[in-house]
C-alpha cells in the first residue's frame, strides 16, 4: 500500500524551495521525504519533525542547534545537512539524498556477514565517527539504521547530533527496543555519553553484522538493559563457531562494561580493526558464516525487535535512503519471497510473453542492444576495472586518482557515470584510483590568533577542530598556545586539530563584595581585569548600592583582561516584625526568629527570673531588614 498517498506533504513546496515527491521513511522523531531543491535543482533528502515534538519550543531550538554543528562535520562518511529551516508548523533539515540501503536491511536479508563484508562497512563507520570524535561531537545513537549503504557502496553514517534531544531510554515502543539493544552502561547508569558511548555501540553492531544477532535479547527494554548493566557481550565464535580469536577480541575490546577498558575513541577502535584485519588470512575474511543461511530465512523483525508489532510501510528509522539490496558481493543466501517480488516475478513473466510473440519487439531490442548499466567496480585494481568494463561492452575513457581514507591505495574510488547509470554500449567511462589516505603536516599554530590558525588549517587541508581555553604566562590572550596532535604530526587530510588557546597569563580575582561600585572598580582594574555591572539588583545583606555578588567569585582565577560581572545591592529584604509583648520569652524568640531575626534578651536587674516579654525594641507590626537583631525586654 502506498502510503503517501494520504500524507498531505507529498505534492507541496515547501518554504517556498523544496517540492515534496515521495515519503521514504517514519522514524521516532521525523519523517523523511524525497525532495527537489527547486532553486538548485536536484534531489535531497527532507526530514521533517513530528508536529508533537515541533510543538515544544527548547527541543526545536535544540535541533537548530545541533543541527547547525553538524552541518560544520564536513566528512566523505557523514550524511551532509544542506539547510535548515521552518515553514508555518513544520521544522525540517534538508540532507544529502543517499540512494541505497540501511545496515539494517542488509542484516534483514542476509543475516550473518562474512568478515570481510562486516569489516568493510565498519571501517568508513569509525572513520565518519572518528572525526566526529576529534571535532567534539559524540553520535550517542549508533545503530544498523544510522548506517546507510549507497548503491556506489559508498557507506555513510547519519543523525550526528540530533539523537540528544530525544529520551530513547524511557520510551517503550518497539522501536526503542532496537536502540536501548545498543546502549552503553554508562549511558543507562547515570545519563554520561562521552566518544566510547560510540564505541560500545560499534561493537554491538559488529557482533549482529558477523553472528545476524543481537548480543542481549529479552521481552522487554528492562530485561535487554538489565543484561547490559550485568553480563559482558559474548564472542561472536560462540554463536558463529570458526569465527577467528582476533573478531572475538575486537567486540570484547569495543564492548567492555567498564567504559576505562575500551579504545577511547573511534579512531583508537579503527586502529584495532585494521590490525586485526591485518592478522586474518583471505580465507579467514572470506569464510560464509555457516548460520548465514539460516538467519536469512528468520524473521527479519525477531531479529530487529523482541517486542511485536504491526510493521509500518516503511520501517526505516534514519535519514533518507532507498530500500533496495546492498552492492557488497559478498555470497549471500537467497532470500525469501515476497509479494511485491512475486508480483513482479509475474510482471516479468508476461513481459516474456510479449516479446516471445513479438509484441513490442522493437522497443526492447533497441533498449536492450544499445544501452547498459555501468557495472560497479568500487576496490576493484585498474586492471579487473577494465576488464569488468569489457565485458558490459564499454570503454575506459581516462584515469584519474584521488586521495581516500577508505579506500584502499590503487583501486578505483568512483567512475563517471557512477555505478548503475544508464549509458550507450560502447560508450566510455572514467575511472578514479585511490591514491590512498592524504597526508598532512600538522602547520605550527603558536602564537596566531584563533580565526588565523583556523583559516591556516583549513589552507592546509585540515580541520579546525575542539577549542580549549587555558592560561598562559607567555602567549597573549586570543592567541594559539599549541594544537593537538602537535605541530609537524603526519595527518590525513580533512583530519580535525584540537586547539588549545590562551586566556592570558592567571589573575587572582579580588573578592569586592560589600564594596561600593567604585571602590569595586577600582580594585578590579587595577587588578587587570574589566567590569561590567548587571542590569538587575538584588537584595542582600550588603546596604544598597553596595556590591552584593561577583562573577567570577573572589579567590578564583580570571584571564588578564576578562570581565567581572557585578550585581549590586537594593539593601536588605524587609520583613514584618511579629507583636511579642506579653509572651512567654521562648514563644517570643521562636516567633521572631521565624521571620527572619536574630533576637537579643534585655532582663535588666529586674528581669533575672522574670519569663513575660515587656517591650520590643521594633514594635509589632512594622518592617525592619531581614536578618537585623531585634532585642527584648524580659520582666
């Protein structure tokens, strides 16, 4: 059933700029549409919030926001955001289209992967999370559906950000389930997320790609989290015997409970996995899993969620993507029919029947003697390239080469026109080779300041990444101190430089409370610091105009040059002062300290055992400050 046929997105135009054609996918938070960018023309992806979360205004801000730091992780393995924008109630990121599929419906179809195939989409996955880490981003929701597959085979990570404005924890739906399935402790614990959040998630999800299983299953979220919380992910050699040591060391080391024991980032995971790649024999990467068959025939939803229920048209959550097979040649089983494909399967079975009685002869043949599909030939060495090329009646019309950090140094990166498009029989195609990762030398940066050093990085093919803060007795304010990694580190390009610039050299702050604005001031400036009165008063134990409190505090360290906030004195609160004449002298102290007083007894030679208050030195019924001593006489 189509069901965008009922969705009243479909057909408009949206903030006057993006025409909306097809829903593609329902996730938890947004609905994806294919859209055109009528200004520029081409294909994208439209992801437009749920009008409930819509509704609420410090989550939109927060998706601007975040959105607008993802839009700045430029990275060839990272879903691009275009623009971000609203239109009347619908909030909406326009994103790269990627025509393809998910991770998760690749594990739908074939189940268990080979090694080779499950290292090949995890390896392009570290290394989108890897720059993110080192820009200072965490993805916090790393799951087979954030992973999309490009009919290029190109792979790509999606929803950078955007998952902390969501509680995937709390929620209880199916959906859910398949998320809470990829939880670090850590996060289930006490909320923290840092970059080896990221980390333990790859390791689940390398688990399910090389068994077709998730590690912890249960018959709700409270059990799944439980297992999470109290028993370690098995090896996957226990649910795929022959797996090798190095496979089941790698998801031990990604999934350790305790968040000190695994690689601190995706790029230290990434390193493990290319040197445990480096260990394995081509059989060993090659071997087909011996339960692929098997898993291939279950039911896909069992393996994606132990909850049931009614399954949505398009059960995709994440950003845009096609739901066809994936390009991986890797062997795998087939899978089970369908209606749609049997449907098809009669479609093409009557099609042979026109053409077997020469029905429409005419327009197959010249379709069919004059076109081809570009084969893919991604990794693929020049010379199978050509060949393969040879074969589909094409031509190699030039080489060109290319740097890749994903792609391995010598074959080929992409071909123009890309893998699967349409082209005349013996028409040529371009290859690009890899010429493997490009290298950078790490520019020293001392001494520039902050914008300066940014442009310079990016002059040089890197990335400005995380910004610290930090004193310095000889490198001005404003200016670079030193970067990480350091200057004349090897890097490769696009990689992202941690910055750390100077606040100046440490000023202790003066504690000016109490004193008048000038005399404040003064001891401020003359301390190297700058002041800036706050546009509120407050009332305090201080008199008015007197100041009441500092930012920063008195005694704590300030850049030379920094502002102090100052917020000054209205005077103290007054209060009412409760009538105690003739009480008992407790009653009478138990009532004035509960309105805020200190209280003074006055017994005089008289009052020595007297127990009846006779007078009050502020009367019953009048305002005094809060906090002021009020005294009795005892008689």
């Amino acid at each position: 059933m189509d069901t965008t046929l009922h969705d009243p997105l479909v057909g408009q135009l949206l903030d006057g700029r993006y025409r909306v054609d097809a829903r593609i996918a329902v996730g938890g938070m947004a609905t994806v549409y294919r859209a055109v960018d009528t200004r520029l023309d081409r294909v994208l992806a439209l992801k437009v919030m749920h009008p409930t979360l819509a509704a609420d205004a410090s989550f939109v801000e927060r998706f601007i926001r975040e959105a607008k730091s993802v839009a700045r992780l430029a990275h060839p393995n990272v879903v691009q955001v275009f623009d971000q924008g609203t239109d009347g109630s619908y909030v909406y990121l326009a994103m790269e289209y990627i025509a393809g599929c998910t991770l998760r419906d690749v594990l739908r179809e074939r189940g268990a992967l080979q090694p080779r195939a499950a290292l090949d989409i995890l390896e392009p996955v570290l290394a989108a999370l890897g720059a993110a880490h080192r820009a200072g981003f965490v993805h916090r929701d790393m799951k087979p559906e954030n992973v999309l597959i490009g009919d290029d085979g190109r792979v790509k990570v999606a929803d950078f950000g955007l998952v902390r404005a969501v509680d995937t924890v709390t929620n209880t739906t199916g959906a859910v389930l398949g998320t809470v399935s990829y939880l670090a402790p850590e996060q289930i614990e006490d909320g923290t997320a840092d970059t080896r959040v990221d980390v333990y998630a790859c390791g689940v999800v390398l688990y399910e790609m090389l068994t077709g299983n998730k590690p912890h299953h249960g018959d709700s979220p409270a059990q799944v989290i439980y297992q999470h919380l109290n028993e370690d992910v098995p090896p996957p050699s226990a649910a795929v015997p022959g797996l090798p040591l190095e496979l089941d060391e790698l998801v031990a080391s990604a999934t350790a409970r305790n968040p000190e024991l695994r690689p601190h980032d995706a790029v230290a995971l990434l390193a493990e996995v290319l040197e445990a790649r480096g260990a394995l024999t081509t059989e060993q990467l090659d071997a087909v899993p011996p339960r692929a068959i098997a898993a291939a025939h279950d039911n896909a939803e069992d393996r994606t969620s132990v909850i049931p229920r009614p399954v949505p048209a398009n059960p995709v959550d994440g950003d845009a993507v096609l739901n066809r097979t994936s390009r991986f040649e890797s062997p795998a089983p087939e899978p089970r029919r369908r209606p749609e494909r049997a449907r098809r399967g009669l479609l093409a079975l009557a099609l042979a029947a026109l053409v077997v009685f020469g029905v429409g002869t005419g327009v197959w043949y010249i379709n069919s003697g004059q076109f081809t599909k570009v084969p893919p030939l991604l990794a693929k060495t020049e010379a199978e390239a050509r060949a393969r090329l040879k074969r589909a009646g094409l031509e190699v019309r030039r080489v060109e080469h290319a740097y890749s950090d994903t792609v391995e140094r010598g074959t080929v990166i992409s071909t123009d026109p890309a893998a699967g498009a349409r082209i005349r029989s013996n028409d040529s195609v371009t290859l690009t080779l890899s010429e493997g990762p490009e290298t950078v030398r790490v520019p020293d940066l001392k001494g520039l300041p902050l914008n300066e050093a940014q442009d310079r990085l990016k002059k040089d093919g890197l990335v400005a990444g995380m910004v610290t803060d930090a004193f310095s007795e000889d490198v001005p304010k404003g200016q670079v101190i030193g970067t990480d990694p350091g200057a004349g580190t090897q890097r490769h390009g696009g990689s992202a430089i941690a910055l750390t610039v100077s606040k100046g050299a440490p000023v202790d702050v003066p504690d000016v409370t109490g004193a008048s604005i000038d005399e404040a001031t003064t001891q401020l400036q003359d301390a190297g610091l700058q002041v800036k009165i706050a546009g509120t008063q407050v009332t305090s134990e201080f008199d008015a105009g007197k100041v009441a409190r500092q930012s920063p505090d008195g005694g704590k360290q300030a850049g030379e040059g920094d502002t102090v906030t100052l917020t000054i004195s209205k005077g103290r609160e007054m209060v009412d002062v409760p009538d105690v004449v003739g009480d008992k002298v407790d009653d009478a102290k138990k009532a004035l300290q509960a309105a805020g007083f200190q209280v003074e007894e006055d017994r005089g030679l008289l009052g020595l055992f007297g127990d009846t208050v006779k007078s009050q030195s502020v009367k019953g019924g009048q305002k005094a400050p809060k906090g002021s001593t009020i005294t009795i006489q005892i008689r």
